[in-house]
C-alpha cells in the first residue's frame, strides 16, 4: 500500500510539473500571441493612416481639377460677358455715328458748327 501510494504521490507530482510546464508554454504561446496582435494592430494602424494621406491626396487633386473647371468656366463666361457687352457698345456707337449723320444733314451748317456739334457729340458718347 505504501508503494501504491507512493507512486501516486509521484504521479500526482509529475502531473503537477507537467502542468507547470504547459502553463509555462501557454503563458509563452498568449505572450506570442498578444506580440503577433500588437504587431497586426500597428500594421493595420499604418495602413489606414497610409490610406488617409491617399484619401486626403486624392480629394486635393480633385478639388484642384475642380477649382481649374470652375475658373476657366468662369473665364469663358466673363470673355462671353465681354464680347456682348462690345457688341452693344458698337450697336449703340453705331447708332450715335447715325444719329450724328442725320443731325448733320438736317443741319446745313459751316465747317465750323460740324466740328462744334462732332466734338460735343464725341464728350457725350
């Protein structure tokens, strides 16, 4: 009886090391284990910052290429603007140059008058 019982003592410690043993081995695979994840943690942290400058770059170059749209439209419609605002101008000086002639003919004055009523025709204009 006492041998059985020693050898269940010493089983009973052998299990009791083995135990140990792969506790330690646990506690080394979970140290493992939370290093690999620190590391994976980071790396998907550098991805998404990585992914944010490419974001961010990308929405500048964008709005960059929308901001060029944007003023050469502008300047289209401010050359358009200004070549109506020209027609109107040559419409309207068109109509005083007419205007000018007719008083002059209805008017038959010396060479004087003309310039006189030219010139005040050009100050008004």
């Amino acid at each position: 009886m006492l041998d059985e019982r020693q050898k269940e003592i010493a089983q009973g410690l052998r299990h009791t090391e083995d135990a140990a043993k792969e506790l330690a081995l646990a506690r080394a695979n979970c140290d493992q284990l939370i290093e690999q994840a620190k590391k994976d943690v980071n790396k998907m942290i550098e991805q998404g910052q990585k992914r944010r400058a490419q974001l961010i770059e990308e929405s500048v170059k964008e709005a960059e290429i929308e901001k060029a749209r944007v003023i050469a439209q502008g300047e289209l419609e401010i050359e358009s603007e200004r070549n109506r605002v020209r027609q109107e101008l040559k419409a309207e000086m068109s109509d005083l140059v007419i205007q000018s002639a007719q008083k002059l003919i209805n008017k038959n004055l010396d060479t004087d008058t003309n310039r006189q009523l030219i010139d005040q025709m050009i100050k008004d204009i």
